[in-house]
C-alpha cells in the first residue's frame, strides 16, 4: 500500500514534509502536552477538542453527568428510587458504575436524591443468538459487585397474555415475528419499541416511576435521525427527550445523553470496567445498507471523525423540540407513541369498522363494546410501515388489547362528540 | 519488537474471539499506518472492511496507545515503539 493514497484527494497540490504536516495538525487540534485543566500533569486523552489529564478527565465526566441526572428530575425536593435499565454494553455499564459513585460520595446535592433500586435486563435470547450461561453469569455479576438487585426479564414475556393462554412458546412466538418482518430495519424497530414497553411494564409492576437508560450521544444522535427517517419524526421529541413521558406513569431518563461513545469507552478502559458483549442483530454485518438504524450510524460517525461537533449539535437541536398539547390523547397500539391528531380524527370519521356492527346511527345495546378493531387504524405514522410488513397474527396480544380499547374509545367518543362543548363554544 | 495489542467492544469476534493479543513484530521500526496492515495480514480473521477503512481505522473504532489519546500520539504518524500496549475499541452498536 502506498502512503501517499491518503493525500491523491489533496486538492491544493502541495503535501507539506511530514514533520510541518504534523505540527500543523497539532496546531489546529489544539494539542497541548500539558493538561489544558490544570496546567500541571501530562495530558493523555482529548476531551472536546482539549487535551486533558485522566484526573481531569474523570472530574469532567462526573461534572456532566450531575447536570444530566439533574435534569430528569421533576421534583426537586423528593428521595427518588430509580431503576437502571442495562444492556450489557459499555455506557449502561459505565452508568451504573458513575451513577454509585455519585451517591456514595453524596458530594453534590443532585446525587443525594437518588436510590438505586434495581437493574433490569432484557434478555433478548431468541431475537438473537441466545445468551450464554457465561453471559448471564456476567450480566448478574455486575449488579452483584454494587449489591444492587438484579432483574432478568426475557424478550419473551411481551407475548404473555393471561385471558387467551397458547400451546406455543415464547421463543416460537419471536420466531414468528422475527420471520414476519421482510426488512431488518422493521425488526429492529420493533425490537425497540417492544423493549422499551417490557421496561417500562416491568419497572410499573415493581413500583418504579422511574427508568435511567445509558443512552449515549452517539447512540442518542443516531436514533433521532433514523426516527425521522422511519417517518416517527413526530414523536422524536416524546421517543429522546430527556423527560421521557411515552409510558405514563413510568419516566425514562438519559443522563448519558452528553457523552459520546468514545468518551464511555475511554472512560470504561480506564477504571477497568468491563462490559458484556452480546451481539446484536447487526453485528459483523458487511452490508452497509443493513438497515437504517445501522446506515445511519455509520453516516452520523463517519461524519464525526471530521466534524467533531456532529453529534452534539444534532442533539441541542432536537432538545428543543416538544410534543404538542392533545387532548384525548391516544396511543400507539404498538408503540405507544401519542396519536396524531389528524389520525385520531380520521380513524374516528373513518368508521370502517361499523359494518361489522349493525351500521346504523346510535347502534343498539353493548355491541360496539365488543367489536375486534383494526389494528392498522390505531397506529402511529411509523408503526403504519410495521403494519404493511407483518400480519397482526404474529405481533404480540397486547396490541390487539390496545387497538380494542383505542377502537372503544373513540367510537364511544363518536357517539357522544355532538353532546361535547368545543374549545370555542 | 514486543507489542501487546487488545481488541475489545465486539471487534475481538474479528480476531478469533481473542481479546488479548502479544506479538512479536519483525520490524525494527514501524509507524501504526504501517502496523494496522501488519495486524489485517497477520491477525485479522475476517471482514477487513470491519476494521479498516481507507488504510486507517473504520469510524467509530477507539485507538489507545500506552492509555493515551492516539489523536494526542501523532494518529497514524505515530512510531511505534517495543513494549507498546495498543487498544483498539469499537464504539458501534453491534461491535
């Protein structure tokens, strides 16, 4: 391989000697060999374009991590119990690390408010390859070392349904909906937002109000972007902002949010915290095009080698955004994002299904209690892609239960509508 | 020269599942531009283009040297010396 093939793209011409190249690089990157912090010990790593001391570093890191965790309270004044939702990957891990540091020092006020109640995994065996006893041992370890209680809730259990019990299990029930998806990119969707309803459910039956991810910039920047791309636009501020209210009663927090996955994994390295790897759907995929959650991390990372301000820029755009105010909201049956308005309304209008009634105005008796609704009708822009891939047979029961209630609440909200007062009236 | 090179992040699946790797490099001197093609011949297992991508690492790939920054080293420019322990982390989702 020949050196110069890196510079052949050099439009002015003129490749500078080796040593003026290098110093000039130094120059723009504003490297220093002394910490820029605390101007007295070697720096060894760059933190936002600054060379800084691992001391240094780790005080930054802590600094950010307070503001972030601060940020997703709601009350000030209240002991919260928080449930840490881990992957097994390294910022989950670093969280959980960070987070005990954080309390047991009780240094800053911010920290004293927190109880680490429990840590959740989903155990996505099945989805992928299945986890390994190893694996599991690892998973349980981690939790163990801060004496924290560990739950393991397998992928599966999104499929239980206590009235209409099945012959199939679990795992033939992923199988399925794993094989009914035609793209890689609707699996992973759905994944997602699956997981995420299994956390929140979980944390709601164990008595958490709320859920601390350790979502990272990169992974933050990748997601909002590949939102938009799957036409959930609408939702990116309920899906990543960082009072995350999609569940209700149950609140997701990201006070990772400020890192880049860089910074975790240097971080991580140095205070020998190990991470446990399970592959996922795209590991050691050569396509590219896989899927557009993973095009679009190679785009966002891709560009952030040269722009090193890509991620956070894309993200103190995307905090400002906010869900608009909807009254009667209603929710995704799949996701459970909030219902645009204009679907809701036209799902209300549409009465597709009322000639599975009698169709006639004011229908007679509890009949339209009981009427199966059309999954498609009570879904979200997004989940309306998912919807074209896959038969409903194969999605889990609770969509079903959700499209129902959905479907009864806006035909009981027809029937009533010339009753209700406007805004204006 | 001696050199203790780890893969970890999920690029290890690339290097026979093996985090930890001590070579020995036939080599006087070398600058890491140079060594990453030695580690690609000589110890990648498969799927070049996980690892590399245009004679340097692929994006989102972490290079430590002696727990330092390799921005801070001199990047690709950067000699490596006998005794270097060399990290290289994948930040990707997926490894």
């Amino acid at each position: 391989m020949s050196e110069g093939g890196k510079f052949e793209d050099n439009s002015c011409g003129e490749v500078p000697p080796e040593e003026a190249r290098r110093q000039a690089d130094r120059l723009k990157k504003k490297i220093s060999d002394i910490c820029v912090k605390c101007r007295t010990e070697k720096s060894t790593l760059l933190f936002r374009k600054e060379s800084i001391c691992w001391p240094c570093y780790e005080d930054q890191i802590i600094r950010k991590f307070k503001t972030q965790l601060n940020a997703t309270r709601k009350n000030k004044s209240q002991l919260e119990k928080v449930l840490i939702a881990f992957s097994g990957g390294p910022s989950s891990r670093a969280l959980i690390h960070i987070l005990n540091e954080c309390i047991l020092g009780r240094s800053n006020q911010a920290s004293a408010f927190f109880e680490i109640g429990g840590i959740i995994h989903i155990d996505e065996s099945g989805v992928t390859k299945p986890e390994t006893a190893e694996e599991k041992e690892k998973l349980a370890q981690v939790a163990a070392s801060y004496n924290i209680p560990y739950h393991s809730v397998p992928f599966g259990s999104i499929f239980n349904d206590s009235e209409n019990p099945t012959q199939e299990t679990n795992r033939e029930k992923i199988e399925k909906l794993m094989q009914g998806c035609t793209t890689n990119t609707t699996r992973e969707d759905i994944i997602f937002h699956m997981r995420n309803l299994l956390i929140a459910n979980t944390a709601r039956t164990l008595g958490y109000e709320k859920v601390l991810f350790g979502t990272s910039a990169s992974r933050m920047a990748t997601t909002l972007i590949s939102l938009v791309c799957k036409g959930r636009g609408y939702n990116v501020a309920q899906e990543i902002g960082n009072n995350d209210t999609k569940y209700g009663d149950v609140q997701f927090g990201y006070p990772m949010r400020d890192f880049l996955g860089k910074e975790v994994s240097v971080y991580n390295h140095h205070k020998h915290l190990e991470d446990v790897f399970l592959p996922s759907l795209d590991t050691k995929t050569s396509d590219p095009k896989f899927s557009i959650d993973h095009l679009t991390e190679s785009f966002i990372e891709g560009l952030q080698v040269d722009f090193s301000h890509t991620v956070h820029t894309l993200l103190r755009s995307s905090v400002k955004l906010t869900m608009p105010k909807i009254d009667q909201p209603m929710t995704c049956s799949i996701c459970a994002a909030s219902l645009l308005p204009s679907t809701t309304s036209q799902s209300i209008g549409g009465e597709g299904k009322e000639d599975s009634c009698c169709g006639e105005n004011g229908c007679g008796g509890e009949e339209w209690l009981v009427v199966v609704a059309n999954i498609s009708d009570y879904v979200c822009g997004g989940c309306h892609r998912v919807m074209n891939e896959i038969s409903p047979q194969v999605l889990p029961p609770y969509v079903q239960h959700n499209a129902d209630r959905n479907g009864r609440s806006s035909r009981l909200r027809s029937q009533i509508e010339d009753y209700l007062l406007d805004d204006g009236e | 020269m001696r050199l203790s090179i780890e893969f970890s992040g999920g690029l290890e699946l690339l290097f026979g599942k093996k985090k930890q790797h001590s070579v020995e490099v036939d080599k006087k001197e070398i600058v890491l531009r140079d060594l990453l093609q030695w580690i690609k011949e000589n110890l990648l297992k498969e799927r070049p283009e996980l690892f590399l991508s245009q004679q340097t690492v692929r994006p989102g790939i972490l290079v430590l040297i002696n727990d330092c920054d390799w921005e801070l080293m001199g990047g690709l420019d950067y000699k490596v010396e006998d005794k270097d322990e060399l990290v290289f982390i994948s930040t990707l989702h997926g490894g």
